[in-house]
C-alpha cells in the first residue's frame, strides 16, 4: 500500500506543476521523487502520469487521484489533531472564570488535588462560559450569580466587593462609601483582563476615561500616580494595602459580588477543595 509521503509528495507535484519543482520544493533528486511517483502507480496499478522525454504531467487519474489525496490528507491531519486534543484534555482540567479574582486560589488548590494534571484556565464571558460548560469546553467555571438545573453542580465559592483607591488629596478621600456615580467623568486607572467587571464600570461610568494597564505595571503605576483606581477586599488580601492610598467602599449593588463554582453533575467529584468530598 502506498505511504502518505507520497500523497502529501503527489500533491505538491500538482502545484507545481513539474518535477523539478515539486523536488526543490521537497528537497529531493528529481530522480528520487519521480521514483517515488512511479512507486505510488504500481500500488494503485494504474497510469498518473503522461511522461515526455523532458517532463511529465498528470493524465486525467492523477487529477481524480489528486482529489483523493487531498481529502485522505485532510483526514489524516484531522486524525492526528483530535488524537492530540483528546489526549490533552485527558491530561488538562480547563477553568473559566468570568473575573480574575477567583482564579487566584481556586487555580493552586486545584493543582495540589491533582499534581499530575494541567490546569488552564481563561477569563470570559459569563454566556460564553455557561456554554462552554455545557459543550465540554470547560470542567468548571466561575459564574458572578447561581445556575439552578439538574445537570450542573453549582455552589458558592467566595465574594469580592469593590473599593475605591484614592490619593489622599482627591475630593472625595474622606467620603465613608461612595457610589461608581460619583467618579463618573474622571480619569482613572483600570487593570487589564477583568472580566465581567468590565461591563459594570462600561455601564455605570460611561463618561469615565480609564487606563488601562496589564497587571505588572499597574501597581507601580498606582504607587506614583494621582489619578484613582479599583481595588477590592479580594485584591487586599492577595496584595496588601496601596501605600499612600485611601480606600473607600462603594455602595453600589453591582460592586459587591458572589462567585458560584459550577461544573457538570457528572464531574462534581472534581470540585473537592469545594465540597471536601473523595473522590
């Protein structure tokens, strides 16, 4: 039987368009390659080729034999990616979150459960991820509100509420609480990739400008800066206090969050750190 090589060498020879250049192409002889096409007629037992003194060409089964390497190659490509794919998923749990924040410790405790196996997680969508756990895209994911059906394991896993972080200075750092309202129209500093958090200061600050940030510089940058920024009990806990800040509650309905873990029923032994249970 003939070997894929030679499809995979048939069809750049079609693209080609000669020999010579289907062999510089594969970095063969041109008299290696055009043995290794007269091999592939032997093992299909019929003519591919109409061969000249200086050139051959395809003859109407090599263009049918062409279409068939295409689609055999494709299939074979698709075979080696999804035996590939299967076998990291084997090997990976994949996390969803829709904000940073519950990452930070649901992503060390799942990899102490399991040594042995990789964890990738990302931050999306709440829709996106519901769906996601739904099509098997995700083991678990984080949700900011409760999902009640009979296929899915969903428990409260932890909240965070958001603070205001201000330079002394600012007209409002003595306030007890303050509502995303009254910094609407400011400029402030915003960290990157924050999920769902996005959306509510989108909504509830419309005509703020924010700055955005990637984590490794943002607090630097909130150390010698004036203007405000977020933070939130969760983010104090990881980082500690901003030097030289005042942090002020805000009130809003919105700023004050509960993450639910969510998985399908039939892997809830996975969610161990959060239910106690053995596997």
């Amino acid at each position: 039987m003939f070997e894929l090589y030679q499809l995979e060498q048939l069809l750049i020879v079609a693209d080609c368009g000669t020999l010579s250049g289907a062999a510089e192409q594969l970095h063969l002889s041109q008299s290696a390659l055009s043995r290794s096409m007269q091999r592939l007629e032997d093992e299909i037992q019929v003519p591919l080729f109409i061969r000249h003194k200086n050139k051959i060409e395809l003859n109407e089964n090599g263009w049918l034999a062409v279409d068939y390497a295409k689609r055999v190659m494709e299939q074979a490509h698709s075979m080696v990616s999804g035996i590939r794919d299967y076998d990291r998923k084997r090997h990976t749990i994949f996390v969803g979150s829709c904000a940073p924040a519950p990452l930070w410790e649901m992503i060390p405790a799942l990899s102490s459960l399991y040594p042995d196996l990789t964890i990738s997680s990302e931050i999306r969508d709440s829709q996106v991820l519901f769906q996601g756990l739904q099509d098997g895209v995700y083991h678990t994911i984080v949700l900011p509100y409760p999902v009640e059906s009979p296929s899915i394991f969903c428990q409260k896993y932890e909240e965070e509420h958001l603070f205001f972080s201000l330079p002394p200075a600012h007209p409002l750092s003595g306030s007890k609480a303050l509502s995303l309202k009254d910094l609407d129209g400011e400029t402030m500093l915003l960290r990157a990739q924050l999920g769902f958090w996005n959306r509510v200061t989108d909504a509830k600050m419309p005509n703020t400008h924010f700055i955005v940030q990637e984590d490794a510089a943002f607090n630097e940058l909130v150390k010698a800066s004036a203007l405000p920024s977020f933070t939130s009990d969760l983010v104090i806990q990881r980082e500690g206090e901003a030097p030289n800040r005042v942090t002020i509650p805000i009130k809003d309905e919105e700023a004050n969050v509960t993450y639910y873990c969510c998985c399908l029923m039939k892997s809830k032994a996975l969610m161990r750190f959060l239910t106690q249970e053995a596997v």
